[in-house]
C-alpha cells in the first residue's frame, strides 16, 4: 500500500483536474465554433466518447510529465525533498521511468483514437514534456516558454476534437500564464525571488487583457463571463501578493499551488466565453476535485 501511495503521488493527483480543464476549454471553443459556421455535428454519444478520450489522452501525459520530473531531479531531491517517493528509496529511479514512459505512450496511442490531428499533437506534447523535463527547466528563460507551450499544446489537444484546430494562437494564453507559473516556482525551496514574481504579475495582467479581449469573438455577454474572471483574478492574485510582501517558501509555494488549481479558473473562462456559463460550470465543478486532492498530495 506504501509503495502503490508513492506511485500515486509522483503523479500529482490535485494537478490532474486542471489537464480535463484544458480539454473541455478547447473542446467548447471547437463546438462552439462548428456551430456558428453551421458544420455537422457528431452525436452526443460520439462527442463525449470523443472529449473522454481526449481527456484521458490528456491526463495520462501530465502525469507522464511529473513522474519523469522526479525522475530527472532524483539527484536535485536528495537534498532539497528527501521525502519524495524516488530519493526516499520507496520508489527505484528505473522504475518510476518505466512508469512515466509507460504514461507517456498510452497518451500518445489515446489521441491517435480520436483522430490523426490528436496524436499527432499528443506525440509534440510529449517532445515538449521530455526537453522540458530533461534539460529546459533549467533554463531561466527556456524553462518557462517550454512549460508554458506543454500547456499550450494541451488546449490544443482539446480543440482538435473534430480532427482541426481553428483558432491556434489562443494557445498563447496557456503559454503566458505557465510561464508566470514557472517562473515563480523558482523560490520555492529558498524564497527570495521578488523579481521573478513582479514578472509574473504582468503576465498574469496580460492573460486578463487577452481573456477580456478574446470576449469580443464570443456571442455570450459580459455579464456572464465577468464573475469567473473576478474569481479567476481574486484566486490568482491574493496569494500571488502575499508572497511577494512576505517572500518566503512557504507563501512561494501557496502562490504556485493556487496558481496551478486555477488553470481551472482560466479554462472555465475561456469556455464561458465561446460555449456559455453552462460550459464554464462543466469545467468549474472540477475545481472542488482539484483542491480536496490538494490536500491529500502535494501540487509541486
């Protein structure tokens, strides 16, 4: 049961939700967009089977990622977090590669389920997920960009559900804001990094101005896209604040673990926008999901 708990946890369970966020986000933007241009629609069965897949291709990459990340940090661990189930010796390094190459290539066969455009996005993710893990994240400036294009790339798998992506460059948002992410979870262990979030603050600033702006394409009014933006700000920005006045470890990773359960927030908005408020509390109702986890497994 220990062993089978520490399998469980270099997965991230709190941070999975938020890979089923990114998918339903770009699977409302795609239907959303069939049907104002009048295209034909699957059936409903079809079309959850399809957003299920999706988001199954989805959540076995993410965690292909995190296990890897241990993986490659087992040596960076042994000091800095011997508790973590590779340097505590609970699980073996070989094994745990195993386990997330496993993860990574059961991804990468679900999204060729759904179509050829899936898999194929699912094969770059998992590119982008092994240069980000082996090397890139110790790249002050290529660290974030390439976390940053990870969740990219994973909005995108959702909106490939009818076997093509419009609007592409929306992917830019996700980019942005796992940057911001990135870059403030570099004071995690020793704090003192006041400039990495002053930059992530205007990152945050400038996802705001492109979700507001992103609802002139919408046909949904303001007044329901408003109060998942207001929850979006308030759940990103309080904790993000407090760790930049008392900047220590501790408050660095309350910013970092809220800003990582609100990518749930920033898919919720993104979907209310195109698809409506229904499709925002499709995607909200997972975040209870990802905080109840929070509690039980680390989110970093």
């Amino acid at each position: 049961m220990k062993k089978l708990k520490a399998y469980i946890r270099l997965t991230r369970p709190a941070n999975l939700p938020t890979a089923v966020a990114d998918i339903i986000a770009g699977a409302a933007v795609s239907t959303a967009l069939i049907m104002n241009s009048g295209g034909l629609m699957p059936g409903s069965r079809e079309l959850v089977a399809q957003v299920v897949l999706l988001s199954m291709a989805s959540v076995l990459l993410y965690a292909s990622g995190v296990v890897l990340n241990d993986y490659f940090d087992r040596g960076i661990d042994a000091v800095e977090r011997p508790e973590r189930p590779i340097p505590s010796g609970i699980v073996a390094p070989m094994a745990a590669a195993v386990f997330g190459f496993t993860l990574m290539g059961l991804g990468v066969f679900t999204g060729f389920l759904v179509s050829p455009l899936s898999g194929i996005l699912g094969v770059i993710l998992a590119v982008s997920i092994l240069s980000y893990d082996a090397w890139a994240k110790r790249n002050t400036t290529l660290g974030p960009l390439n976390m940053g294009l990870c969740r990219g790339l994973n909005l995108l798998l959702g909106m490939s559900l009818f076997g093509e992506v419009q609007l592409w460059w929306m992917a830019i948002i996700p980019v942005l804001y796992i940057g911001a992410i990135t870059l403030i979870s570099r004071g995690e262990v020793q704090g003192k990094n006041r400039n990495h979030i002053l930059i992530a603050f205007f990152l945050y600033l400038t996802v705001f101005v492109f979700l507001t702006g992103l609802n002139n394409m919408g046909q949904v009014s303001f007044v329901f896209v408003l109060p998942f933006l207001v929850g979006f700000a308030v759940m990103t920005m309080v904790p993000l604040m407090k760790a930049y006045r008392q900047n220590t470890p501790e408050n660095i990773r309350k910013a970092v673990r809220a800003g990582v359960i609100s990518l749930i927030l920033l898919d919720a908005c993104i979907a209310v926008i195109f698809a409506g408020w229904r499709a925002g509390l499709s995607i909200l109702v997972l975040l209870p999901v990802s905080l109840f986890l929070s509690r039980q497994f680390a989110v970093t």
